[in-house]
C-alpha cells in the first residue's frame, strides 16, 4: 500500500506549538523568536554560513532554506535576501522537517521526499494560518481569499494560495484533530475579533426584540 502524507501528525503539532507557545499571540507573528526560544534549532544566513565556514548553501539545493545538522547543532540555513513574507513561510517548512522527525535517508525517495515536503507545508500553514481561525473568520460572512490572507496573516501570495488550496482539499477532520479547536479561538479571539468584527446576527426572533413587543401593546 502505497504511503501516504501524514497530514494528522502535521495538524496536531502545530496545533500543540501554537497553544503552548509564547511568542504566539496574533498574526503575523515573529517566527525568528519563535524558533530561537521554542525549538532547539539555530538560524544561520546563507551569507554568515559562506563567510564563517565557506559553505555554499546554494549549491545544496535550496535558494529558500534548509535544515542541516552540522558539528552537533541544529542549523536552520536561510535566505537572507527573502521578503519577510516568504522567509517565515520557508523557515517554518523546514522546522517542520525537525519537529516531524523526517529520515533524511529516505530524502532520495520519490514518494517519501514528497510526503515529506506535503506533511511540512501543512506545519507550516497551520502555523502561519490556522483553520480554525479561517473557519471562524467564515462563520462571520467575511470571503477568505488572497488578499485576505496576505494582508492579517503577513503571508506571500504563493503561501496564500497553498493555504486555499489545503482548506479546499482536506475538509474531514477527526475529533482528535479538533480537540484544540476551542483552545484556539479562545486564546486568538482578539485577533478573531480584529480582522472579522462580528456582524449584526439577524438570526433571532422578532419576539425577542423589546421594540417588537412595545408595538404588540398598540393592537
């Protein structure tokens, strides 16, 4: 049976990271204190890593970001010329290849590379978008597109689509995925309330509203 990404492992990780977390109070939040105090990797620029040790991040296959353990740490490589918006996006991708313990021996594996990169960028739009908080933001009759995301979420617009993408494609979530669910919006709310103030709820009963029932007194 062919092996598919493990998108709860994914979910459930971020959704931990996002509860427990310090540096997470509203988005967009600063990804660089977060995985400096909050994970046991290192962040090292491309260009620190070349004029420090002569390594030539380039050459390994990445023009964004990459993980690599080197003299016993933890380096988390990257691009310093990306806008902030893709930067966050690419280092949370691949933290998400350290927190989710991905084999790199299995890195020269079509299918395991794939699952593999499929299973980080859901990490890392549910860290930089939780569903949960889309899902709310929809409750409320406000349209999720790209420039809804781009703007609250400081994310890029490739990242917008692939989070559009995601919700589109993977609507069934098991009750363990959405244990966290009311965590979330709980500890989110003001950030909810920002960006999707709630609208008038023009759900309840006439009955109910103390003008209707002065004008019942008129008949």
């Amino acid at each position: 049976m062919e092996q598919q990404p493990d998108f709860k492992k994914a979910y459930l990780l971020a959704n931990e990271m996002l509860i427990a977390s310090r540096y997470i109070k509203s988005f967009p939040f600063n990804v660089d204190k977060f995985i400096q105090n909050e994970t046991d990797l290192t962040l090292c620029s491309y260009k620190k890593a070349y004029e420090k040790i002569g390594l030539d991040c380039y050459a390994l296959g990445s023009h964004s970001a990459l993980f690599a353990k080197l003299g016993g740490k933890n380096i988390l490589f990257f691009n310093q010329d990306d806008t902030l918006a893709r930067d966050s996006f690419n280092k949370l991708h691949e933290t998400g290849h350290f927190l989710l313990v991905h084999n790199e021996s299995d890195s020269d594996v079509d299918v395991s590379y794939s699952n593999m990169e499929v299973e980080t960028n859901w990490f890392a739009a549910q860290m930089l978008m939780p569903l949960q908080i889309l899902q709310e933001v929809q409750k409320r009759f406000y349209k999720i597109d790209e420039e809804f995301l781009m703007k609250y979420f400081g994310v890029s617009e490739s990242a917008a689509k692939l989070r559009l993408k995601t919700m589109r494609g993977r609507l069934f979530l098991t009750q363990e995925e959405k244990m966290f669910d009311d965590i979330i919006l709980q500890k989110f709310s003001a950030f909810i309330d920002q960006i999707a103030p709630k609208k008038l709820d023009y759900s309840y009963s006439c009955w109910d509203d103390p003008i209707q029932k002065e004008r019942d007194t008129w008949q």
